[in-house]
C-alpha cells in the first residue's frame, strides 16, 4: 500500500470522527445516519488500523 493511500485512508477517518462529533453535540443533523454514530467510528478505528505500517 502506498503513503498516498495510507494518507487518504487516514484523513478519511478523521473527517468520518469530526463528523460523528459534530453529530454529536447537535451542530449538524444528519437524520439518515444519527442511529450509526458508534458504527461510523467503529470504521474509522478500522481505517486507521489499515492505514498503519
């Protein structure tokens, strides 16, 4: 895997935490995906995961 792919892998988990945060405290309202806060950062752990060497 090349650092280019580790690095879009680890800036996607990044955005996908920020926005559970911000779901979180109420800032944004994303209805179709509220019920999968847990799930969503779940994935971004995976990704990171992933995305080490």
């Amino acid at each position: 895997m090349s650092n280019k792919t580790r690095n879009i892998l680890k800036i996607t988990a990044i955005i996908l935490v920020v926005l559970t945060l911000l779901m979180q405290f109420h800032l944004i309202a994303i209805p179709a995906i509220a019920g999968y806060k847990y799930w969503i950062v779940v994935v971004s752990f995976g990704l990171l995961l992933i995305a080490g060497k």
